[in-house]
C-alpha cells in the first residue's frame, strides 16, 4: 500500500500528536497456541496407522516430481512440533510487544494444515495437484466478487449485492451463452447482468439514500426470486435451447503449464481464469497508482473534500460501482460456463456473502482479498478432497470447515482494520 | 484579479442566509468579513466556491461574470479556499492530496507522483512551509494540515483566497504564524478573504473589514477601529467584552484529581497522569488545543470513560469507577462540549431537554410515569429565567439557535444542587450575547462556593472566567498558572514549552 517506505513525517511544530503504546494483539499467539494442542488431541486420542502419500505431480506433468510418502503419525507428530515451535515464537514476540510477521502466519498455516492431512488421509495418498488446482477453480467467483466489492467500498458504497450479481451473472451467461452458443458472449452477458443490479443499488443507495445494507439485501432476495422464477418458467422448460451454454476449455499456456506443481495449478486452467489473473493486476495497480484510483479512493473516504477540488462524487461513485457489478458479474459466468454447464437455482449458495468476508478479511484491497477468497476456496475444496479420501472426521463437520474459517478470519486474525472513511454513507450536497 | 460580488442572496426555505450582500477584494489587499457564527459568513464564501448557487446577484471576476455551477469551476476561474474543516483526506500524502482533481499523469492515466512532489516542495520552499510531500496528512499537527491546504489552493494557481475561520484550530504561535503567510500572499498579489469572528486578528491582517449581521451587511470599518466599536457593530448593540467578577472566596479543596491515566480502547495515553486540585468557590481553566487530552479529562470525571486510573475526588468521595448516574448524584453538573452530540436531544422538546438529567424519581417522575404539569412549570419559569429566546417550551430543541440552544443545557446543570460544574467549550459557536450570559453564570455559580471546571480552547474566554488556569499538552499538565499570566505564556505553554514557575 502507499503507506510503506515512508519516512516519518518532520514535525516541526509540535501538534495534539499523542504517544501510543504499541498495541500487540495476543490473538494470533493465542489462536496458534490452541491450534496446537487441538492437533495433539486430535492425535492422541484418534492415532492412525499406515503411512501417507502426497502426489506432487498430474498425470500429465512433463517433468514428473515424485511421490512423497511419510508414515502418517510420525510425519503428523513432526509438523505438529513445527507448529509448536511457531507458536513458541509467536509468544515470544507478544512478550517482547512485536506482532508476529507474515511469514511465521504462512509457515505456521502450512505445517498445520500438512499434519492436518497427513492425519486425516493415512493409508491413502493425497493429490496435492487436484487439491491446489480445484481450490482456484472454487476461489474463482470468489475473487471476482471479492474484487466487486472492494471496488465499490473503496468509492463509499457497501456492495452486499455481490451474491445478487453473481446470481445474475451465472443465469445471464447461461442463457445468452445458449441462445448464441458462444461463451465469450455469455461472459459478457454477465458482465451486463452483474452491471444492471449494481444499477439498481447505485439508485437507490447513492441517488436515494436508501441504506446500502438493505438495499444489498433486498436485492439479493429479488435476484434469487427472479431467477428461480425465471429458470422454472423458462429455463426448465426448453433446456436444450435456452440452458446448455457452451463451456469455456481448457487452455494450457505452452511453457508457463509445465512447470512442475505450479504449473498444472495455476496455468491450465480456462480463459476466464486467465483473465481473473488479468483482472486482479489491473484492478490492483488501477486502485493505487491511476488518477481515477486516487478519485475512487477519495470519494469513499471524504466525499466533501472530492467535491471541493471538482470531483463530480456521485457520478464517480455510479461508475465505480457499475464496473465492480460487471466484474462480479464475470465471476457468475465461471458457474455456468466452467464448473456445470447448466444454471440452476440459487447455484451461488451464498458465495457473494463469502467474498464479502473476503473483502474484510483483505482489509478492503484487492490482493489481500484475492488471496483471502484464495483461502476460502481451499477450504472449500479440501473439504471435498477429505470427503472423498474418507477421513475420520464426520463430513459434517467437514461442511463446516470453509465458514469456520470465514469466521476465524474475519473475527481474529486480521486484527483491526479500517474501511473507507465514507463507506456506506451516502453523499447529499445541500 | 478583483473579485466583485453582487448583491448575493441566497435562501434556505423562508430562511434568508444572504440578504443583498455586496463586496469588493483587490489583488495585494486582505478582506475582513466579521460576523457572528450563523450571520451568513460561510454561506456566502460557499455561494462564491460553487458549493451553493445563489438565489439572486452575480459573482464578477476582473469584469467577467461568472457562472459556477461546482467548486471545479470556481477553482479554475481561480478562487482557492481555506476551509474551516479541511478538505484533506487523512489517509493519503500530502502530495496525494494536492493533486487530487488535478493530477498530471502519465501514459494510461497514472499518476506521475513525482511532479506532485515537486509541485509540493516548490511552493513550501516559495512561502518557508516546511511540508514533508510524501507524510500522510493524519499524521501531521493541525497547522501544517492547514498549510497542506494552502498548498493545494496556490497549486492551483488561486488568486482570490479564501479563508474561512482558519484560526479555530490553531495554537496562539500557530495563529501568528498564519498570520505571517497571510501577509506573504497579499505581497504575492493575492486578494484575500479572511473570514472570522475573532476581533484580535481582523486587526491585526485586514486592510479593509466587512461586518455581516443577520446575513446582511451592516457596516465597514478600518482595522483601526476599536475592539469594542467592532464588536458593537457586530452584535448590533454594545457588549461588554470583559466579565465583571470579584476576588474569589476561596474554600476547602474539593475537587482533587491525582495521577489520573485515561487510555482508550485502541491502548493510546490521552491523559498521562495528571494531577490538580479545585478549591471551592474556584474556577480553573483548562487551556491547551483541542485534542491534547480536555475531552478525555471531562469524560473521565463524569464516568463516560472505559479505561481510567487514578483518583477523583469531590469532597472526599471518590468518583473513578462510579457510574454516570453515581457521579451525576454526587453533584456534577456537565455542560458537554457538542451540545448537540451529547447535551440535547434534537427531537425533544425544551422541556424534555430540561429533565433529561433527573429523569429518575422526584420531582419529574413519580411511580415511573411523568408529572406534565411539575416539569412545565419548571420549564416555563427557566425559560424566563435563563432568557431561552422560543416560541414556547414545548419547541423542539434543535429549532433553537446555538445560543439558545446552549442555554437550556446551562439551565438544565445549573438548576440541580451542585457540588461541582464542569463546563466543556460552554460558548463555542454561540452568539456574543449568549456567552455574557453563559459567563455571568459560570462566575455566579463560582460566588455561590460551587468548584468550577471549565474547558476552553479559546484563550479570551480562559482568561475572562479563570482564578487559575492548568494548560494540558498531549495528555500532560504543562503548568497551572494564576489567571491574570500573559497571553503570551500561555501560548507558549500550549505548544508544551513549561514556565519557570509550574504550579501556582
């Protein structure tokens, strides 16, 4: 962000600056510290025989990495250690009132996560490939909602219609993907439907001061009402013609796809992912270093003052968020023009509310909230990898896991984080 | 370039703000425009800034009329304005900021920051600013934010300037400072607006004044004219500028504040321990800018804070760790400095308002319902009393003019059996007639024996009211100093440089 590298600023007079103690939060010592011991009951009191196998390479890889085999309880225990050891470093640093870097966080996750399945899948052996692969492929409408919604609370609109927009979007692409057997035409038919509901907010939240949150909601409601209508009436009755979109393939990008784990992962995907990689860049550097970023940013922290230097604010705001509408929108499309090749009703199950967490939990950047929406996404998916593995622990409890997480990471782990200034607060000029 | 205004008037409703005003600013002079808060000041700079359209008249600039339908166009025929609240953004650079709405960029619209930076350091360099381009503007003392805002004015390149009350904020030192950079641009050939209520300043800046009552003109003068003859013309009637009080019958100590810490949630020290003693019969005077702990001081001894330690006492009864309703019943009287925010409640009436301190038992409520006809006469006969300027008591509260509306809140602590009165900002925003008022009061209930507290930020109304007055400096007692120490001391002392002698 723009606030790294600074020098701190001279102060020559001596202003109503008043001294902060540093405030070290204990959450994430604490977090670690019971993630810990959790794992040592989870193994002590349900040990597993047999040994676990992690399969590093596709079927398809070019250069093949091996299969990496450990005993389950001794490679378990090991990691377990590890996580010990992070957490001992974590304390150590609450105590001398330093927050725990990023890097202790990743390396703690990683070895948690590693002894984790290293637990839960003995006997069997994990594809690791599969498990990183179909986590990007379920994190997908996730980032472009995610994305939706910074773009919006950047510019002081509160985007709860993100599900509504991914809804729309996923129906739009169905239908007009059908009709014109084209998924590029599909794509932009969501883009159109993700657009036209943030047209609605944008209506009733900056031209009506209606309150953003209810607005969001009610629209989510209608879109989901609208759809469901429109699929029983229309949809189901001739699905050959009007509900079977073409899919977007699989493009492996020549060199970049045969890098070994990085590449079946990240580089043989669809086009629509290639373009979400394009879109996060675009949008980051937009945000940051463009003129139109500065003014986005400036609307969503001190309307009055955008004013004043003759930014039209609220034509701004409509701008913004009919952009954030039609990249939300494309995140639909990923459900009907990749993942099923058909929409059904209320196909989303709430993924707009997850990438809202997103939002927050990447304190309302794009990156950090690709990454967060990254996260959920595997969540998601290593729930259907432990499912399929047969894990020992009820699959119930599995379903649990991406919205655990949701909650863990919107409520402890990010610590404060301040949103725009003028988010959700809608601009009336006298 | 001459700026012209022509018989501006601008309506709110039946509301007339800008009754027919006219005014003339030349390049290299500084404008005056004197009034009272809520005589229609800021209006018309707003009229001129595009922010408001006016009803009726013309803006002229060097023979042009214009026709701003936004700041944007006002700003490109070249008005710069310094506005009471800044229009910065707190969590961007300086150099941000400056360029904001008139960024020169690069290829695909990036910023090119570089030239803003540049544009920054040139101008700081040209008028001895000191502005760092690349510190966020949160972080900088609320004189270099306004100087930030010069910046971005003269970035422009403003030549009419606005200032609309840009010494509210400042410290003493600050305020010359001002002063200083004010008679720096008007050698520059800038025409400057200077917009203030403050008779000290238009003296010693304005080559010409205009006086504004009731959103009309109602007279000019030279900066020669006395602080009395301005004010007078001001208010519309002779004031007494001075408040006539006694030698204080001091009593015992009464209230004792030892070591008091306040911290809030976020672990930030706003008061680091402090400690004073108000003797009975005794007004002390907080001084010090705003935000250097006055507000976290008065919330803690109501109670209002979460994370205090130490001790207060009010004639040997602790009040640290007491409920509000605790400490309101020990006898505290709380005059709140956002009268808005936290001593009314808009949509109550004046008499609602006037019970809303005593809304438990007697003589108010009896058995849990209301007693109509106890708190009418009670409000009929403080309305008098307090010389509250409504219709009837039954007006909503926020119909009231700020004057008014501050007096129904003095009527309402007053009229308990203090032990105590703690006065934050009691006069800001309200007429001068209101504050003779609201001062004879504060001095009345000092020579009823009761100890006085009060907050101010404005160093005329400390020196009026205080015995001795205790300036705070990022949380800490500076000094506490008679009350008849110079001006000059106190200012230096507001900026943290300690007297010789610390406690009087």
């Amino acid at each position: 962000m723009s606030t790294t590298g600074l020098s701190p600023a001279p102060v020559p007079t001596a202003g109503p600056v008043i001294d902060t103690v540093p405030v070290v939060s204990r959450k994430v010592a604490i977090i670690f510290g019971v993630l810990t011991l959790g794992m040592v009951l989870i193994l002590l009191l349900a040990p597993q025989d047999g040994e676990t196998t992690f399969r590093l390479a596709a079927s398809t890889d070019f250069v093949a990495l091996p299969e990496l085999t450990v005993p389950s309880m001794a490679g378990a225990w090991t990691l377990t250690a590890v996580c010990a050891l992070l957490t001992a470093e974590s304390v150590r640093r609450y105590v001398a009132r330093r927050s725990t870097p990023m890097w202790v966080l990743a390396a703690f996750a990683v070895a948690w996560m590693a002894g984790f399945l290293t637990w839960a899948a003995a006997g069997e052996s994990v594809p690791v490939v599969g498990l990183l692969a179909g986590s990007i492929a379920l994190a997908v409408p996730l980032v472009f909602g995610a994305l939706g919604g910074v773009l919006g609370e950047r510019a002081g609109v509160v985007n709860i219609a993100i599900d509504g927009q991914l809804l729309f979007g996923a129906f739009a692409a169905a239908l007009v993907g059908s009709l014109t057997g084209s998924p590029w035409v599909g794509l932009l038919a969501a883009m159109v439907a993700g657009a036209l509901v943030a047209l609605v907010l944008g209506l009733f939240a900056i031209t009506y001061f209606v309150d953003q949150v209810i607005v969001g909601v009610v629209l989510n409601v209608l879109v989901i009402g609208l759809t469901s209508f429109l699929f029983s009436q229309v949809l189901a009755t001739n699905t050959p013609a009007l509900n079977t979109p073409p899919r977007f393939p699989r493009v492996p990008i020549p060199v970049l796809g045969d890098i070994p784990l990085i590449g079946p992962v990240f580089f043989r995907q669809t086009a629509i992912v290639y373009l979400l990689y394009i879109v996060v860049a675009l949008v980051a550097f937009a945000l940051y270093r463009t003129r139109w970023g500065l003014r986005v940013r400036a609307v969503g922290e001190h309307p009055l003052a955008a004013d004043t230097v003759g930014i039209k604010v609220n034509r701004t705001r409509y701008r913004t968020i009919l952009l954030a509408g039609a990249i939300a929108g494309m995140g639909g499309a990923f459900y009907t023009l990749v993942s099923v090749p058909q929409f059904n009703r209320e196909m989303t199950g709430g993924a707009g509310y997850i990438a809202l967490a997103a939002v927050i939990f990447g304190k309302w950047d794009p990156i950090r909230a690709t990454l967060a929406a990254l996260l959920f996404g595997f969540a998601t998916n290593l729930q259907g990898v432990l499912a399929v593995l047969g894990s020992p622990v009820p699959s119930q409890f599995m379903l649990m896991l991406p919205y655990v997480i949701t909650i863990f990471a919107v409520a402890g782990l990010v610590g404060r984080s301040r949103p725009p200034a003028a988010d959700g607060v809608p601009y009336r000029k006298e | 370039m001459k700026l012209v205004l022509r018989n501006i008037t601008k309506r709110f409703g039946s509301l007339v703000a800008n009754d027919s005003i006219s005014l003339e600013v030349s390049p290299g002079e500084v404008h005056c425009l004197l009034g009272e808060n809520g005589a229609g000041k800021s209006t018309l700079m707003n009229v001129l800034y595009g922010l408001y359209q006016a009803d009726e008249g013309e803006i002229v600039l060097d023979d042009q009329v214009q026709h701003f339908t936004g700041p944007g166009d006002a700003m490109a025929a070249g008005i710069g304005m310094v506005h009471q609240h800044f229009m910065l953004i707190p969590v961007f650079t300086v150099a941000e900021n400056v360029m904001l709405g008139n960024e020169s960029t690069g290829v695909a619209g990036t910023l090119d920051v570089a030239a803003a930076r540049e544009r920054v350091n040139e101008i700081s360099e040209r008028f001895g600013f000191h502005v760092d381009p690349d510190a966020l503007v949160e972080e900088l003392p609320v004189g270099v934010q306004q100087r930030v805002e010069i910046i971005k004015a003269l970035s422009r390149d403003a030549q009419v300037l606005v200032f609309d009350e840009p010494t509210a904020v400042l410290t003493p030192q600050e305020t010359d400072e001002l002063m200083q950079i004010m008679r720096q641009l008007k050698e520059a050939g800038k025409a400057i607006v200077f917009i203030t209520h403050k008779l000290r300043e238009v003296r010693e800046v304005a080559d010409k004044i205009t006086v504004i009552r009731l959103g009309k003109v109602v007279g000019e003068a030279k900066p020669t004219a006395t602080n009395a003859e301005l004010a007078s013309l001001m208010v519309g009637r002779p004031v007494e500028l001075v408040v006539h009080k006694d030698e204080p019958q001091l009593g015992d100590d009464a209230l004792v504040v030892q070591d008091l810490r306040v911290r809030d949630a976020l672990g930030r020290v706003h008061l680091d321990g402090i400690t004073f003693t108000i003797r009975a019969g005794e007004v002390l005077c907080v001084a010090g800018v705003q935000g250097n702990g006055q507000t976290e001081l008065t919330e803690a001894i109501l109670g209002l804070q979460e994370h205090v330690e130490g001790s207060v006492t009010l004639d040997g009864k602790q009040l640290v760790g007491r409920s509000v309703r605790q400490v309101l019943d020990a006898g505290v009287g709380f005059v709140p400095e956002d009268r808005q925010e936290d001593g009314l409640v808009g949509g109550f009436s004046i008499a609602e308002n006037l019970m809303l301190n005593r809304s438990f038992r007697s003589p108010f409520v009896r058995r849990g319902s209301l007693r109509r006809d106890a708190l009418e006469e009670f409000a009929e006969q403080k309305l008098k009393e307090y010389d509250v300027r409504a219709p009837d008591i039954h007006t909503h509260a926020d119909k009231l003019s700020g004057g008014n509306q501050q007096k129904v809140v003095v009527a309402r602590e007053l009229s308990r059996d203090l032990r105590l009165l703690v006065a934050a900002q009691p006069t800001r925003g309200v007429d001068v007639g209101s504050i003779e008022f609201i001062h004879k009061q504060v001095i009345a209930t000092r020579d009823r024996g009761i100890p006085v507290l009060v907050v101010s930020t404005e160093l005329d109304e400390v020196v009026a009211l205080a015995d001795r007055i205790m300036v705070l400096y990022r949380g800490q007692v500076i000094g506490i100093v008679p009350g008849d120490t110079p001006r000059e001391t106190l200012g230096l002392m507001m900026t943290g440089e300690r007297p010789k002698d610390m406690i009087a």
